[in-house]
C-alpha cells in the first residue's frame, strides 16, 4: 500500500524544509506523494516551498478549516494510506511513517496516530506522558466500556487513516469543525466497527508552551465543539479531566517538580473556564465569541448564516 502525506501550513518558513526532509528519508514505506496546503502566510512559506519543488496549493485565510482543509486534500489524493501531520512536529526517525502505518497495511487496524513526546520539562511534559504512553494499544468499539472517552483519542499531529475507508465512512461529513477533528473522525471510526491503533513506536516530537489565555481559548473553542457533538459528553469528558489532572499533580509531587505544581491551578482553571463558557456560546454576544475564540474566521462564516 501506497502513502499519501498531507500537511497543512501558515507562516511556516522555519518548518518546512526540515519537515520536507524528515518525510523524504522514511524507510520501508512507498510515499506515493507529498502534498502541502499553504493557508495564505506573511512570512517566506510560498518561497521555500517553490524552492524545494513541493507540491502545493494555496488558499485564502478565511477558506482554512481544520477539517475541510484536510477532507478535500484527502479526498483528492491517491495513496491507499492518507497521512496527516501538522507543519510543527519534529521527526528524527527515518522508521517512524513505517511504524505508523504497518499495522494498516498488515490489516491490524484502519487507523493509527503516533506517539508525541514534548522537549520541554513541566506542564506540557506531563501530559504527554499521560495521554502518550511507551506502550501501543489497539482500539476498537468494545473498548468504550473501559475507556470511556480515550476510545476517541486520536491526534492528526501524526496519523494515518485507510483512504477508502475515509471516504466509506465520508471523512469529516464536510463540516466545518472548529477544533478536535481528529476526535471527530476517531467516533466516527470506531462507531463504524474500525479499528484504531495507538503507535508507542513511531515518534514525533511535538511541544508547546502555552500560556493560561492562549489555554483559554482552545478549551473555549473545545467547549463549542463538544456542544455541537454533544453525544461525546456522553463517554465521561469530565472523568477525563480530572484524571488528567491528577497524572499531572502526582508527576509534579514524585519529580519535586514545585513550579508545575505552582501553575497547576491557573493552568487548569483557564481550561475549565474556557470549556465551560464553550460549552454556552449560544446564549454569549458575538464580540465575545470573536474575543475568546482562536478561529475568527469561523464565527464570520456562522454570523453570515452558515451553518455552525
């Protein structure tokens, strides 16, 4: 079976040619393309993706959606596997698309998604650590009793789906999802009897320092999108949660880690009180939606009666 890569891209210039070269040195696998989405950038993304011969093409600011962008290139392409990955992941291992997508192709599973591990210490590190493990896991519809939520758990920073079985089941039902497409697909995989495995063995480096408004306001935008998918609360979003929570703390007791345990609070506020607001976005004025939320031009789309 054949790959295609697909990555998304905004004001990306110190990405790309390492993320280009990282794809290109990828053993025991048959990349049938690369495919890059250039969402209109003020910086040299255009130029270096010209200078290195990518295949792409750009769009327009307000055409960007997490989930369009990805069904329409998907859609599109012709690999038997569909990768996506976003433009900030650090790939050091040349077997790591081979350990993403064996088990697809052996049959094992219809899904994958890798293992992230963060550069940085605290906060962020902890949670990798909770919701990345060193061991795999395959996932399938008659796990849901035991893992409630984490069924669902899937992340497009680095992960591969069967391309015939992302459009049997219609990819993202061409909606415009504000955030969490990737939990979207995963329900929708698993709802459909596929299988998803959790690849322990194909690794990217993926980080970020968030700070408590920035957390803010992608937990108020996750709120938005677990009351448009509502039936998600129905799998213990808020038991999730607090057993995140609580990985965290006992890290930061075990490492004497003090600072983490310090910032836990502010940390876990702003992403309580993002999801909350979130959650009740329908009854909020519209320059408030505008304020908190981090995709501007979704509420644009919405306020000119699109449908949300």
């Amino acid at each position: 079976m054949n790959i295609s890569v697909i990555c998304p891209l905004y004001n990306a210039e110190k990405y790309i040619v390492n993320l280009d070269k990282s794809i290109r040195m990828q053993k025991n696998v048959d990349i049938e393309s690369i495919y890059y989405v250039l969402t209109e950038s003020k910086d040299r993304s255009e130029d270096i993706l010209n200078d290195i011969g990518a295949n792409y093409n750009s769009i327009k600011k307000d055409k960007f959606s997490h989930s369009l962008t990805r069904e329409n290139q998907a859609m599109k392409s012709s690999g038997d596997i569909v990768v996506f990955i976003t433009q900030d992941v650090i790939i050091e291992d040349n077997l790591w698309l081979y350990n993403l997508t064996r088990d697809i192709i052996d049959g094992n599973c219809e899904a994958a998604f890798s293992r992230q591990i963060c550069k940085y210490s605290g906060m962020e590190r902890y949670i990798r650590l909770r919701n990345y493990p060193n061991k795999s896991r395959i996932v399938s519809k008659d796990d849901i009793s035991k893992l409630g939520l984490m069924t669902f758990f899937f992340s497009d920073a680095s992960s591969a789906v069967n391309r015939e079985i992302f459009k049997k089941i219609k990819g993202y039902d061409n909606k415009n999802l504000i955030i969490s497409e990737d939990m979207y697909l995963a329900y929708k995989l698993i709802m459909n009897g596929y299988r998803i495995k959790y690849c322990a063995d194909s690794v990217v480096i993926h980080s970020h320092k968030f700070t408590c408004k920035q957390l803010f306001n992608r937990y108020f935008d996750t709120g938005v999108f677990f009351t448009d998918n509502s039936y998600l609360s129905n799998y213990g979003s808020n038991q999730s949660g607090m057993s995140l929570a609580k990985s965290v703390f006992f890290n930061s007791i075990r490492t004497k880690d003090f600072s983490t345990l310090f910032n836990m609070f502010p940390n876990f506020a702003s992403r309580f009180i993002g999801m909350q607001l979130g959650k009740r976005y329908k009854v909020l004025p519209k320059k408030l939606l505008r304020r908190y939320s981090l995709n501007k031009n979704y509420w644009k789309n919405v306020f000119n009666g699109d449908e949300i």
